[in-house]
C-alpha cells in the first residue's frame, strides 16, 4: 500500500480507549500510538479486540487521531475536510440538484459545476480516505483469520466473538470497496492476502462480484439483526448493503439483479425494524434513543467524537444568513450548504420533509458563492425532541444514518417496478407508509420516474443522490437539469463519462498497473 498517499498509523492506537462505542472511540483516537506494540501482542490478548475493532468504525466517523481531526489520516489535507461522511456528501449530493455549497475552498466548487478534474484534491482525498479503510481493515481481518486466532489461543465464547468482530471488519471493507465500485469504478485493489505487493487494478465487473461476496461472507459471521451493540454492525446491514449493490448492478455490469433486491430487502423488513413514527425526529440530536428504524449509523457525541465531519459538518454548513443557530442547537453557522429549485418543487406544501428556510433567500441561483441564492434546507439538528441542546454548542450529537428502513422499502418498491418479482400491493403499501408519516398524499400507482423522486424527498442529503439519478440515467444526460449543472445557470447535459470520478494522478504516476478512466 506504500504508493498510496495514506499516512503510517500505528493500530496500536486503538487499544487506549475503554469500548467500542464511537462515544469512546475518539478518546482511543486522541492517544499517541504506543510505537512499541506490535499487532503480534495486540492480537494475542482478547481484551484489545474491541478496541482495535474500534479503529474501524473511527475511520468512517472521523478524519485524525485528534479532537477537532487533528493529526489527520490523510496527507496534505485538514483531517476534517478529509472526513469520510463529509467527502461522500461532497461526492454524492453536491454534484446534484440536492445541494449546493458556497465555499470557494480550493476546487470545491467544481462539483456542482460538473467540472471536476484528476487533480480535485477532495476528490482525490475521498479516494485515498478509503483505501485508508481498506488498510484499517485489512489489518484486522489478517489478525482475526481462523489460523491466527487459534495460534493467539483465542477459545470459546471469545473466539465467537472474535468471529462477529471480524465479520463487522469485512463489511466495513466491503463497504469501502463497495464506494470505490461507485465511485470510481475499475480501482486498485489490496487485501490482506496481498499487503507489500503493487496493487493490480480490477475491473469494475470483477469488484463487483469480490464486494458480493464479501458482504454474504460477512452476512455469515455477523451477529443476528438487533442483536449487536448499538452502533455496530449487524447481518441487516449486509443484507442492505446487498441490495443497493444489486439494485445497481445494471450500472456495474450491464445485467440487473432485480430479484435479488427484493431476496434481501424482505429479509431486512422481516428482521424487526419498523419505522420512526416522527420523521424529523430521525436527525436530532437524540437519534441513537427509541429510534426502530435506523439499520446502521455513524456514531457522534459532541463531548467524545469531536470532528468537523459528519453531523457537525451537516448542521454548521446548512446555517447562514439570517438563521439563527440557536434553534439548530449550535453557537454558529458556517454559510455553505443550500438547495436548488429543482428539489424544491418536488415537494407538496404539506409534505413534513420539506422543510425549506427561505427568509432572505431567493429560489434562484444567481450566484453560487453567495449563501442566500438558494432556499436553506433543514434536515439534521443539534437539538434532542424534547427541545434541549445537545451536549456541546458546536461539535454535534446528532447520529449519521447510513442504512435505515425507508430506504429498504424504497428499494423493494423499486425492484418491484424494474420487474424483480414481489407484490406491487405490498410495494404501494411502503410507500404509502413513508408518504403518511410526512402528512404527503397517498399514491395508488407506481412508477420509475415517481419513485426516483420520492428517493430524492424522503432520502435527501443521505448521499444516495448521485447513485440514484445515474441508475435513472439522468445524472450526465439531457434527461433532467438542474440549476448550474454542467456550470449553466439553466442547466445542460455533461459527458457521460463523468459518471464515473477519476483516479488521482499522483496514484497513476506510482502504480504503472492503473489506467485512468476514460475521459479524463
């Protein structure tokens, strides 16, 4: 992994905390590495398992082994830039109708425009953010192998354990891997069978069936859903992960796996998840309490997981102009994100998830720098439901939801359109459900183009934007525009190989194995 630009941390590091739980797995983080520990040691003693496991989940919540993303893992950017949530908005939804940030850092403004190029350094950052993760993991996984446990004396209720631990590490790369097929397409790949060697690139196709597998193998070891600490893994979120995979696979191999989405999807909905009766309250502060709908979540505490990434960034960036940040439960706002007519105008007047700040704002985008061009949108909160702050006035309690039930019925709906098989009744039924609880219209017929707008109404700012109008063939195309796509104040259609990101240059200068996609 030498060529790519990841900077060298010890997995030591992980072992200084006290559990798991995101709470406390930035304190592990804050630590200097003990230099002097090896994995060899580490691993033999079952009370570092969690600890170490903890890293894992550290690298999808924050982007440094300090408070604030201090000490970033990343080269050459802010470790809060470089955050994995923060750089996955940046990719999936600022490159859409859904959002628009004002800043002028550096090449950001380039993902509205459609006019990124291979020298994007958040572009690049988000590349190497996950083959950060990817090395976290393969570092477990090469720990936790069958041969590896039994030689470190890893017996009984342990070594069961150890197992499920080591099936949450596999998901977590698997997901990663599952962004880079997204993202990126035909990528370089590494595991722990091939650590010290010059990755070799694989072909989007071929990902594509290493991430499947690696998701059912995960499935195997995972624990049973509900049955895991709250914010780790478990096999619902193998079985989602599975069916957004397989719901774009068409994209990813040219041949749809409809069926298989409706397989996956039954066995998340049949698994004991329902959904939150409050649809606002799914982005508050105390989110992580009675909440039955969230399948996985990145964990936030504003006294422990202390990052301008994830939920901090969601709240801050979403408040400018004359919005007052003490009704967001923080001491600021940062002036950066909006939204564009084109998702306004889905919405009925009455639909709950709507929620638009539009005192001192136009609906028009005139400029794209300038914070009050554009309606404000409210999603995320710093504020508990009973109306209290959270625990800090800038760092953020809110928990990200990754995987939660109202996209798994939106998949099954989907699936069930696309011809996979299922009950259209039972398809209109979800979706009705999703509609009632946001006080919209109930629907008696459905199709593509209603579904992909209800992905974009009850999904918004959950970085499933880009995927999903891609998928519809409308992200490049013609098909649908929105304001400033392709840097036209109007709209217009970009190539279509911008459906795809490029690989840095600095990775295609190191590894003469890789070429970069076309287009670029």
């Amino acid at each position: 992994m030498k060529n790519f630009r990841i900077k060298n941390i010890s997995i030591a590091v992980a072992i200084l905390g006290s559990s798991l739980t995101m709470t406390s797995c930035i304190d592990d983080l804050r630590q200097e590495p003990i230099t002097e520990i090896t994995a060899a040691t580490l691993y033999k003693d079952f009370g570092n398992y969690k600890n170490l496991l903890a890293k894992l989940y550290g690298g999808i919540a924050v982007g440094g082994q300090e408070g604030g993303d201090g000490q970033g893992d990343i080269a050459d950017i802010d470790g809060g830039f470089s955050n994995y949530m923060r750089l996955m908005f940046y990719m999936q939804e600022a490159t859409t109708d859904e959002a628009v940030i004002g800043w002028n850092d550096g090449t950001l403004p380039e993902f509205h425009k459609m006019t990124w190029t291979p020298t994007n350094e958040f572009n690049n950052a988000m590349y190497y953010r996950l083959y950060t993760e990817v090395a976290f993991c393969n570092e477990f996984i090469k720990n936790t192998s069958d041969e590896m446990l039994s030689q470190n004396g890893i017996t009984g209720s342990n070594l069961d354990e150890a197992k499920a631990m080591r099936g949450e590490a596999r998901f977590l790369r698997a997901q990663a891997y599952y962004h880079l097929l997204d993202l990126y397409g035909n990528v370089p790949f590494v595991d722990e069978n091939t650590l010290g060697t010059i990755p070799k690139q694989m072909a989007r196709g071929d990902l594509f069936k290493y991430v499947e597998s690696e998701l059912l193998a995960s499935a195997d070891e995972l624990k049973a859903p509900k049955s895991n600490e709250y914010g780790r893994l478990d096999k619902a979120a193998a079985w989602t992960l599975l069916s957004r995979l397989y719901l774009n696979a068409k994209v990813y191999t040219g041949t749809e796996r409809n069926a298989d989405v409706i397989t996956n999807t039954e066995k998340v909905i049949n698994s004991g998840y329902s959904l939150n009766p409050s649809y606002e309250n799914l982005f508050l502060a105390d989110n992580n309490v009675n909440n039955p709908e969230n399948i996985f979540s990145v964990v936030y505490d504003g006294a422990r997981t202390q990052t301008n990434g994830g939920t901090t960034f969601m709240v801050h960036a979403a408040i400018g102009g004359s919005m007052d940040p003490k009704s967001f439960g923080v001491t600021g706002g940062w002036g950066g994100i909006r939204t564009t007519k084109s998702f306004v105008q889905k919405f009925e007047v009455n639909d709950k998830r709507g929620r638009f700040y539009k005192d001192g704002q136009t609906l028009e985008i005139n400029d794209l720098g300038n914070f009050n061009d554009g309606y404000a949108f409210i999603k995320y909160k710093n504020k508990t439901s009973t109306g209290t702050d959270g625990t800090d006035g800038n760092w953020v309690d809110s928990d990200l939801a990754v995987y939660r039930l109202a996209d798994v019925y939106l998949m099954y709906a989907e699936a069930v359109v696309r011809g996979g098989g299922g009950s259209m009744e039972t398809a209109i039924s979800y979706v009705n459900a999703l509609r009632s609880r946001a006080n919209a219209a109930p629907i008696s017929v459905l199709n593509l183009d209603f579904i992909l707008d209800e992905r974009s109404r009850e999904l918004a700012w959950e970085n499933t934007r880009r995927t999903d109008l891609i998928r519809f063939g409308k992200f490049t195309s013609s098909a649908y525009l929105w304001p400033w796509k392709g840097n036209v104040k109007e709209g217009i259609s970009v190539p279509e190989y911008r459906n795809l990101f490029p690989i840095p240059n600095n990775d295609l200068v190191v590894n003469p194995n890789l070429v970069q996609n076309p287009g670029y």
